[in-house]
C-alpha cells in the first residue's frame, strides 16, 4: 500500500486498462525501478516509509511548488500559510515599483478588492510593467490572485513568497494564453519527407534549397498554404563501423537542425572560394552531382553519410572565407541568442569528431558537461567548437529564408515543422541535458491489439519532476527553437503531453508502466511559445489515447491527426466492424490526410501491393489469402461510400481516379488543414518507412518515384501531369469549401 502511495505521489501507474474493462497490473519491479529514475528509493519497506515522510515533510515545508501556471480562468494551486505576502516579478523586469497592497485585498473567500477588480492600482502597476504585492488574510485561496494576475503579459514571470515565520520561496510564473493560435483560414497543403525531394541542384538528397523551391512553386501556382515537412533534427553522427541511423525520429538534438540539409551553394561566402578552394569546391559538386544521379537515375538508396561527407568538406572551404561585417554582427547576434545551449550542442559535436558519439564511453571526465575535464574541453576544442556553432548558424539562416519564401508565396501558414517524441540516448541532448533526462529508462507504448509484444522506441524520457524545478525551461527552449520559422508545429505523439510509457532498460515493453506529466503546464508552455511564435499546433494523436485527452486538446486549440482509413465508428464495434465516418462526421479541429509516412502509400493501399510487401518480408500474422481478403473488403468499402457520395465519376478500376475520390472526400470534411502525401500525387507505392522492420526494408532512404517505382526529382514533380491534375482539382474544391 506505501509502495502504491508513493507511485501515485510521483505520477507512476501501478496498473493501465488496455482495453475497457481489462486492467493490468505493473510488476513490483519495475515500479521500483521507475521511481528510482526518479531520485526515489522504494526498494524495501523501510525506504517507502523513509521516501513518503520526506515527500510529507517537503510538502509541509514548502511554500510554493517548483512551478506555477496560470491561464485565462484557471487560477493556480496553491496553500500558503495566513498572512504570506506575494510578489510577481514581471518577466521583462521593468523598474516600475510598486507598494504592498493592503491587507485585506483578498477577502476570505478569495475574492480581490472591488478597487483591484475594477482596475484599480494593483492592475494598473503590473499592467504597466510593475512588481505586484499581495498579502493574504485568513481563508482567503490563491484563486484570489486570478483577477490581478490576468493583467500581467503571456510570459515567464517570478512568483515570489515570504510567510509571517519569515520563509521565502521563489517559483517560475508561467502566464499562458488559453489556447493555441488558430489557423489563419482553411488550407491545403503537401505532406513530404525532405530528404526524399531531391532536385537537379540536390547533392544525393533533398535540402532546404528544395524546400523553398516547392514552398514558392506550391504557394504561388497551387494556392498551397503549407508545406509539412520530417523532423530536421541533428542527427547523431555515423562512424565507419555505423553508418548514421537514418530515422528523423530518433536524432541526436531536438533543440538544433542537422546542416545535412544545408544547400552550400547558397552560402554567401561559397561565391567567393578562389584558387585550390575554387577547385576543390568544383570538384566536390562534380561529386555530387555523380551521388543525386546514382540516386534518381541508377535506382541508388540515399545515402546520408556519403552526402554529408561532401558536405563537410565544402563547408570547411567555406569557412577560410571571412564574413562580411554584416554577416559577422548577424553570426554574433545568434551565438548570443542560442547562448549556452549552442555552445554544448556544438562541443559536444566537436568531441564526437574525436571519441565518437557514445559519450558515456568518453575519457576524462567528458561524460559530464559541467566537469573540469570538459571545461579543458572547450578550450581545447574552440575552433571546432565555432565550426559547428557556425554550421548550426548557416541551417538557421536556410530555415528563414524557406520560410520567407512560402510567406512570400502566399502560404498563411508556410512551414509545418515536426518535433520528434525524443532523442537518442547517446546524442548531444541526452549529454547536455542529463539532469531532466530519466536515466535507464526508454520510452515506448504498452500492448495493444495491433502489437501484442508492445514497443520500445529506445528513447530517454523527460523528468517530470526536474522538468517542473527548471520552471519547463529545457522544453520551453526547445520548443522556441523549432517555432522560430515555422507557420506551425506538428507534435509527434501528442499523447505524451500527458503520460507516457516507460520501459526500464533491460525489461521488455510488456513490463513498462505509464508515468503522468503536468498537462497543464506542458500545454502551458507549448500555449505560450506557440503565442510568442504566432504558430499554429498540430498533434498527431494517432493510436491509443486515454479518455478526455483529445477533448482537451481541442479546448487548448491544438489540431488533431485524422487519416482516413481509420476514421471509423469504432464505439461497440471491432474494427472490421466499424463503418467509416460521413465527411460531415469529422472534426473539423484537425490535419486530414489519407496516409502518412508510416503508412502505405495510397496507390499501395488500393491495389494491395502493401499486403504483398508485408508478405515478402514476412511481417504478416495471418496467411496471406486472410490478409488479401480482409484488405480488399476495406478497400471495396471505401470504394463504395466514395462511389455513393458521388466522388467516383470515373468508375472503379480506374486507380489514378480513385487517388483524386478520397482526396475529394477530405475536402468535403469540415477539416481545418488538408495535407496531400506527395508521393501521391504521381503515385508512388513505397512507405518511406515501414514498422517492424529495420535492415529489410530501406526506410528513410527512397526518394519519390512514380507508380512503377522511378525515381523523380522536383523538376519532374512539378512536371507531372498526374501530379498537376489531382492538385488542380485540390485547389479547386478547398477555395469551394466542405459544403460542396
């Protein structure tokens, strides 16, 4: 009973309902392991009793929790002792002073004076930037603060309070609008993995020069609105004896984009190489000019390794030009900005030149940030260090001018930026941010009836706890980062927000358990920066979903994920019993789009050639004959609704029509975002990445081809007829709108 206790003080589930009315229960051990990634013994009897007098004793001693979030009709959580004075400090730290407020400003039910309700000098002073003093009388409640509160800005203020026994305490305020920007108008757009767009220009796989060229060209002749784009986090580096994991979703840094992606002829300073630079620098676009042909000529895999190989060597050309002045003030402006979080990113990049990237295997003390040994470091490693501070700076710059270009274009939203659920445990976040990361633990997701064994994505988990003691401050820094030039932000795993799976290291997934975050902060500080950003969220919130998670999403504003194949009546049915949802029956708060890049491709779908790939590689759990079967009973039922709807003119048999039916019957849905998969639109049949496989299958390494498996680079794409009909169609029925 102690043990379950401390789990639930601690957000750690003893059990989980896989399906309504099953519950299981987690082991022992592992509940003890998990509270141990928290900092909590609960090996014995004797710790759980020492662990929850601690937890009793710092509650009683405490006057403020480690964080505090306040929105629009939502006061804080707090129980102060009588007589505390309260204190804000505004974010922006503005010397306005400001007097106590009277005793008696807060009445006993917590209620402010009419004078601060109706504007008076507490509203006034915080309104125009100034501290604000409260003192709190006998049985008055912290929801007493919300009226003068709701003066102060979205921001990252200071709570401030000293108790009559002379304690004080400190606590970040987050102040967060209640929702999340809305979508500027209802908006088409592509869906595209960017390493897979390459163009004529490309140097073995698709870059940001890419990026803004189908942005612009998409913008100004499609009447797109958004481009949604694959993570672009720094990846951890390959060594000759691992090659670079090739998956967007499983990166080194969240926090910085990979300069893989860099166009280096678009660097300023890459015009003015001269001499043995100039002919090294021809020699290695000659090269890779030779790798993007193997690639869309030869039927070659992407091979990110190869590329970024000529890359680096370009780059270090570069680098011997100086910066003009202007470009020199520009560089320092971003070092000062991404301050400290730059500079470990970057070190640790230069360190894995040397030791590799598994940094707890590194001499010297390096395995921690803050130590002596890498205060050498950074001495040591200065001018590499700048190397990649400059390289982190270069992608930014790239990453601005795609998102100017899709503006320019007359996108409202533009760039669709993706954040990935997590980061590689041997990468430059997990090194840098060790004190919030869960040590020994991976996050994952527990059995379901698609995966009976569960799974283990092999990536660290946030601490919720040190999370909440850093004010969110390593997440409101990520988030910041991904949002500087983005229109909006597409949130993988959505979910996680509120709880998620962890599997402690050495245990199957079956033997995780779910450990809860603060919603309400975590959906705080997204709130904020997405304000801050004027950006638009999006959650892919696919899968299994706890009640109540998606509605409140939605009251936060935050877009859902709908995929049209699983877009069922799934209440008291199973799923081959489940009718699909009418257009009209779907959410309008939501990205529609038929598949995704972890799905079949459309094409695959409706002639089943993905049943026959899934067979090939042996990834079937019925016989082949069962699983053509039931696929082509799915199929014919979709069918038949869009032919009923009168969205298949053309007729059954007919494929290309059938592409163009469902993405017909997307824009008839009162869906927000309508996201069109690329590869689509000429018909391509490759997943880019296929679950359940790892070296059978080439995943995050095709580049879109057509429907008989050749490769197209941008120049064909925006060539194709088949690409243009079914786009011109689009366009058409999103300026007509769901009614039609």
């Amino acid at each position: 009973m102690g043990r379950a206790r401390l789990a639930e003080l601690h957000g750690v589930a003893t059990s989980y309902d896989p399906a309504p009315g099953r519950t299981v229960q987690v082991p022992e051990d592992t509940v003890v392991a998990v509270l141990a990634a928290l900092g909590v013994d609960a090996s014995t009897p004797r710790s759980v009793r020492e662990a929850l007098d601690r937890h009793d004793g710092r509650r009683r001693d405490r006057l403020l929790p480690p964080c505090v979030v306040l929105r629009p009709g939502k006061a804080p959580r707090l129980s102060l002792p009588e007589g505390t004075a309260l204190r804000v400090r505004p974010e922006d730290g503005a010397p306005h002073p400001w007097g106590r407020a009277a005793a008696g400003s807060l009445s006993a039910d917590g209620a402010l004076a009419k004078g601060a309700r109706d504007g008076g000098a507490l509203a006034k002073g915080v309104r125009e930037g100034g501290a604000l003093d409260v003192a709190l009388t006998n049985g008055a409640t912290a929801d007493g603060l919300l009226t003068a509160l709701a003066a102060l800005p979205p921001g990252v203020h200071t709570l401030l309070a000293e108790a009559p026994d002379g304690r004080r305490a400190t606590a970040p305020l987050i102040v967060a609008p209640d929702r999340m920007p809305l979508s500027p108008a209802r908006s088409h757009g592509f869906l595209v993995q960017l390493y897979s767009l390459l163009s004529a220009r490309s140097w073995g796989m698709g870059d940001l020069g890419d990026l803004a060229d189908l942005a612009a060209w998409s913008g100004r002749a499609l009447g797109a609105g958004f481009v949604q784009i694959n993570p672009l986090h720094a990846a951890v580096p390959g060594t000759p004896a691992a090659p670079t994991d090739p998956s967007p979703y499983r990166p080194s840094s969240r926090r910085f984009p990979d300069p893989v992606h860099l166009r280096i002829e678009d660097v300023p300073e890459y015009a003015q190489l001269r001499g043995r630079a100039r002919e090294r620098a021809d020699q290695l676009l000659e090269a890779a000019a030779a790798l993007r042909d193997s690639v869309l000529r030869e039927g070659a895999l992407i091979d990110r390794d190869a590329v970024w190989a000529l890359k680096r060597e370009a780059l270090e050309l570069v680098r011997t030009v100086p910066l003009s002045p202007g470009r020199r003030a520009a560089y320092c402006d971003f070092l000062a900005e991404r301050g400290q979080a730059l500079e470990d990113h970057a070190l640790w990049c230069a360190i894995a030149e040397t030791h590799g990237p598994e940094w707890r295997a590194w001499p010297d003390g390096l395995a921690d940030p803050r130590s002596a040994g890498t205060a050498r470091a950074r001495a040591e490693h200065l001018d590499r260090t700048d190397f990649h501070c400059w390289l982190a700076w270069l992608t930014d710059t790239q990453l601005a001018a795609a998102q100017r270009a899709a503006r320019e274009a007359g996108m409202g939203i533009g760039l669709v930026h993706d954040l990935a659920v997590g980061v590689h445990p041997s990468g430059a976040d997990a090194w840098a941010l060790q004190d919030v990361f869960a040590s020994g633990m991976s996050i994952g997701a527990p059995p379901d009836a698609f995966n009976s064994r569960g799974q283990d994505w092999g990536l660290p988990p946030w601490r919720p706890d040190a999370l909440a003691a850093t004010g969110y401050a390593p997440y409101r820094d990520l988030l910041r980062g991904l949002l500087r030039h983005a229109g909006a932000l597409r949130i993988d795993h959505v979910m996680g927000l509120f709880r998620l799976w962890w599997v402690p290291e050495g245990r199957e997934p079956t033997e995780g358990c779910y450990v809860r975050y603060d919603a309400e902060a975590m959906l705080g500080a997204l709130a904020l920066e997405a304000h801050r950003a004027g950006a638009v969220v999006i959650g892919e919130d696919l899968g299994t979903v706890e009640p109540g998670v998606r509605e409140e999403l939605e009251r936060r504003g935050v877009l859902g994920t709908s995929v049209m194949w699983f877009e069922r009546h799934y209440d008291g049915a199973g799923a081959g019993a489940a009718r699909p949802l009418a257009p009209e029956e779907w959410r309008a708060d939501c990205l529609a789009t038929v598949t995704t890049h972890d799905l079949p491709s459309t094409a695959a779908r409706l002639t089943g050639d993905h049943v026959e790939l899934r067979h090939r590689l042996g990834l079937l759990s019925r016989p082949l004959a069962e699983e053509r079967a039931a696929d082509a009973v799915e199929v014919a039922e979709w069918l038949g609704l869009l032919g009923r709807l009168g969205l298949l003119p053309e007729g059954p048999g007919d494929e290309e029509a059938a592409v163009k039916a469902v993405h017909r019957f997307l824009l008839r849905t009162p869906a927000k975002m309508v996201g069109v998969w690329l590869p689509d639109a000429v018909g391509d049949r490759r997943p880019q990445n296929l679950p359940g496989t790892w070296d059978q299958y080439p995943n995050w390494r095709l580049p879109i081809a057509d429907a008989e498996g050749r490769p197209m680079s941008l120049e064909e794409l925006v060539a194709s007829p088949r690409l243009r009909a079914l786009m011109d169609e689009v366009a058409l029925l999103a300026a007509r709108g769901p009614a039609v």
